[in-house]
C-alpha cells in the first residue's frame, strides 16, 4: 500500500500519522474517506480511549494495521471474531473504517471475494457493520448472517 506520513500537533505535542493513497472512485457509487475524515476518526477513537494521558500510546497505532494474507471463511460476527482472535499474535476482526481502507486498496492487498465482510463495528446488540467488496458500500445486518472474514492487527512503529 502507498502512504504518507504527516505530523499533526495535538496539545502541543507532535504524533505521526499514517494516510493511505486511495485509489480514484466514483462518489455516486461509493462512500468514501477524505484524508481529513480518516483523520478525524482517528482523532475521535484515540479521544475515546482517552490516549492522551498516556505518551506512549501514538496516533498512528489506530490507522496503521496489517492484512492477513488470505480469507478465513464466512462466519457469523460471533464466530467471526472468534477466529481472528484464534490466530493469535493480536490478529483480530477489522473495524469499519480499516475495512473500508482495506477496499480501497483492495487490487494492491489482493485475494478478496466479491462478497459481504464483517467488521467489529456493531450497530447495536444485534447487528454489526460490513463492508461489500463487490460494490464499495457499507452496511449493517443480522450477526447471525454468514460473511467472509479478512484478519488485521495493529502495526506499532
């Protein structure tokens, strides 16, 4: 995957962040991501988890991941974070947006179906968020459906 790195300043402190290139879509056809969305969700997860009491923890750990190199099944989302999980490693269920990140960059990662992937993205207690690599789009369903199942783990440089 091609990426830039840029410096944002964030209570006077400097972190490193990580964009990926994105390849050109049609917005008709497919929601996408600005640069400065993705840095936003990030900004808004780190906030959440309530990162900047600890100086260690960087930005760049929530936008940075890497991809398993093959399909593990389709599965429901229980049973979907369960063998991610089952690699060991920190290999786990991809968010919405890395999701999203992972189809954007999808020709350059390869081995994807043209089906439904779960993310861990929930909606609510009964369905979750995925991503159809056919299309582009995202949407919620039933965690009881069965969707194709791509791994990721954090990346900490």
């Amino acid at each position: 995957m091609n990426q830039t790195e840029e410096i944002l300043t964030i209570s006077g402190k400097e972190f490193k962040i990580i964009l990926f290139s994105k390849e050109k879509v049609d917005f008709d056809v497919v929601p996408t991501f600005s640069d400065e969305e993705i840095r936003q969700m990030a900004l808004d997860e780190w906030e959440k988890q309530d990162n900047f009491k600890d100086e260690k923890i960087i930005l760049e750990q929530h936008i940075e991941f890497e991809v398993y190199p093959k399909d593990l099944g389709q599965h429901n989302w229980e049973d979907a974070k369960k063998v991610c999980a089952d690699l060991g490693d920190g290999w786990r269920l991809p968010t919405r947006e890395e999701l999203h990140i992972m189809w954007l960059n999808r020709k350059s990662i390869g081995g994807f179906a043209a089906a439904y992937y779960w993310s861990f993205s929930e909606d609510d207690t009964n369905f979750a968020w995925f991503q159809n690599f056919n299309y582009g789009n995202q949407n919620y369903n039933f965690k009881s459906n069965a969707y194709y199942v791509r791994a990721v783990r954090d990346l900490i440089i």
